[in-house]
C-alpha cells in the first residue's frame, strides 16, 4: 500500500487517536510518530493524551484537536462534541496539511537559518 492510499483509507475517518503507554511518553518529549503526521496530511484532527508533550504542544498550538489527561471520559466527550467545534479543528488541519505538502515549514526554516549566516 502506498502512501497515498493509507492516507486516502485514513481521511474517510473522523479523528487521529494517539495513546501510548507511558513509558513511550519520554520518545514524545521532542518529536511526534508517523500516525500523528498521517493523520496530519490526512486531515483528521487528533485526539492525543498530554502526557505525549510535543504531539499535545502541536494539537493544542494550531488548534487541530483535543487533549486528554485520560481517555476515561472520551465517550461522554465524543457524545458532547457538537459539529461548530469539529468543522473548526477540521477546518485548522486541513490547513496545517496543505503547509506541510507544500514545504511551507521546511522553507521557514531554512530562511531561518540563512539569516543567521
């Protein structure tokens, strides 16, 4: 299966989820995993625990989903959830994906870098 097809399966989803155990929290500390980019690129806003310190600092920055300290109450909150909120994180992760395809991030920082030079 190519890329493109996993990311065309994954789209028809409604969220990325991430949980891990914790002890893959520390790995989270600085960086996020290929499912959390998947759902990126594929438009899904994610739902992750604020234990995984970077993937939590990325939803919680462009507004691309929910944090959870525990996914104890992730029913009562998917039951709760009404269309405005979800179309606005959909909407800001569509967003963020079409920076990431276009290179919008990789070129911010190698402007970056050249104006230190």
């Amino acid at each position: 299966m190519d890329e493109n097809s996993l990311s065309l399966k994954i789209s028809k989803a409604d969220f990325g989820l991430l949980a891990y155990p914790k002890d893959f929290a520390d790995y989270m500390l600085f960086g996020t995993s290929m499912k959390f980019s998947t759902y990126v690129v594929s438009g899904l806003p994610i739902i992750t625990m604020s234990n995984l310190i970077y993937p939590a600092e990325i939803v919680e920055k462009y507004n691309i989903g929910w944090v959870f300290s525990s996914l104890e109450n992730l029913n009562e909150f998917l039951e709760n959830l009404n269309e405005k909120d979800y179309n606005r994180k959909r909407d800001n992760v569509l967003e963020l994906a079409k920076k990431i395809r276009s290179g919008y991030f990789f070129k911010k920082a190698l402007r970056e870098v050249a104006e230190t030079l």
